[in-house]
C-alpha cells in the first residue's frame, strides 16, 4: 500500500509538471488580427466567405429549400425508414411543434447563415480600409461580399419573414442584443433590394472565375427580390397593396437578363441537379 501510495504522487507530480509545460507553450497557427488587414489575406477571407456559403451538411444546408420548402410545401416527402428517422423533418413536414429551442436542425439553419454572414462582414469591415490604389479591386469585391450577404438574408426572409437585421458596422457586442422585429416586413425587402441594386451596378458582366457573380446574375436576384417585396402585406400575411412601379421593374430586369446575359434555360430540367452540368456556360 504504501509503494501504491509513492507511486500515486509520482505520477500526480509527473503529470503536473507536464500540464504546466503544456500550458507555456505559445498556440501555434494562430495570426493577428492586424495580420489580415492587407489585400492578399482579405482575398483568403473573401474566399472564406464564399467557402461557407457552398457547405451543404443534410441538415446545416445553406440555400437548398429541399427541407424547409419542398418538404413543408407538400411536393416531396422526407422518406427514411420511418418518422423517427431524422425525425425533425417529419415534425417540419406536419407542422407539429417546430420551436427552435426543441429542434436543433431548425437552430442549426439560424447559425449556418449567421456564420456565413459573420465571415462576410469580417472582410466587409477590412475592405473598407483600403483605397482603390491599394486595392482596385475593392468596389468589385465589396459588391461580391454584398451580394453574398442578401443571398443568406434573401433565405432567411423567405423561411421566417423577420430575421434580426445585421451589417458589417453593428458592433459584436450588440449581436444578441438586435431583435427580429427592430425592422418592418418591407423594410427588411429594402436592405435586401439595396444590396442587390450595388451589386447590379458594381459587378462586371461577365467574370473569369467560376463561381463570382455577375452584374446579370445581381440584377436576376434584384428582379426576384422587387417581386416579393411588390405584394405589401398587412400583419396577418393579407396583401393590401400591389407596388406596379416595382413590378414594371422586374419586366425591365428580366428583359435586360434575356436579351443580354448571355444565358439561356436548361433544355432539358433535370439538367439543373446532375453534377455534370454544374456551371456548365
């Protein structure tokens, strides 16, 4: 007992002495933050964004309304081996009990988006700071960022209307302090517009690298975002008042789109869901 005993100290001592050397060794891959403040790493951060924007995890997918629209909208079904198996998509798809706080697929869709908005605003708030001269592709990218950024918001205002509103100059200390309703419904439609109106006017027509948007493709979402935002409608969902201003928008757009973007529709549709044919020109 008493050589178990010595023992047992050793090792405490040993193990102790180990910790302590651990916990002085400095973290290794971690970078300053004044360290990114130059072009070629807000290029990284930007590409970052885009990154996070693309990841489809089945049940933290970005953009992909397979679940919350198709499912929920009655065209498709959740499938499985029963309703227990990835059981939240049965509880979307029957509208039983979908609160955030019992359901971490649907907390999962709030995060997802608010992560790829974090990393946009991130490189949003480095741009800033720099001139054309040392950057001349700032407007560019700064347009890139912002259509980024009404992408993720254009999802989260179709699947809950109100979504707590945040930019690149809301501090991070006040993040959790911005409610779902400090905006209107058609205010809300604004800053969405507002974004894809920049990025229309700010993105080249055509880009070199797959993937970055286009102005054509900023001026399809803008046409897209007018039309929903042209059905004004009261608390209860009622439309009470049709924008034809707006609408008169939209036909323009679209003309715009067709007769100059270069692209046309898919012959056959499935053609949209087969990998082969994926950014496909």
């Amino acid at each position: 007992m008493k050589n178990f005993k010595i023992l047992s100290i050793i090792l405490i001592l040993i193990l102790t002495l180990s910790c302590e050397k651990q916990l002085d060794q400095k973290p290794q891959g971690v970078i300053s933050d004044s360290d990114l403040n130059t072009p070629d790493k807000v290029e990284k951060l930007i590409n970052a964004a885009y990154s996070f924007v693309g990841q489809n995890h089945f049940n933290k997918q970005m953009g992909m309304p397979y679940e919350e629209g198709s499912v929920r909208g009655g065209e498709a079904y959740k499938g499985g081996s029963g309703t227990n198996d990835n059981a939240e998509r049965n509880l979307w798809e029957t509208f039983t009990y979908m609160q955030p706080t019992t359901s971490s697929d649907l907390d999962a869709l709030w995060w997802v988006h608010y992560v790829a908005v974090g990393r946009i605003h991130d490189a949003l708030r480095r741009i800033k700071n720099f001139t054309e001269a040392d950057y001349p592709l700032k407007n560019q990218r700064i347009a890139e960022l912002r259509f980024l950024r009404a992408h993720v918001y254009m999802y989260m205002k179709l699947n809950f209307k109100f979504f707590p509103y945040i930019d690149e100059d809301t501090p991070i200390d006040q993040y959790d302090k911005i409610s779902n309703d400090e905006l209107s419904n058609q205010q809300l439609w604004d800053k969405l517009i507002e974004d894809f109106r920049f990025a229309s006017t700010n993105l080249p027509p055509t880009q070199s690298q797959v993937g970055r948007p286009t102005q054509f493709a900023a001026k399809a979402y803008l046409a897209k975002t007018l039309l929903f935002s042209a059905y004004e409608q009261d608390e209860k969902n009622n439309v009470v008042n049709i924008n034809n201003a707006k609408l008169t928008e939209v036909a323009s757009l679209c003309k715009d789109v067709i007769d100059n973007a270069g692209k046309s529709l898919s012959p056959d549709f499935a053609q949209n869901f087969l990998c082969e044919y994926e950014n496909v020109v």
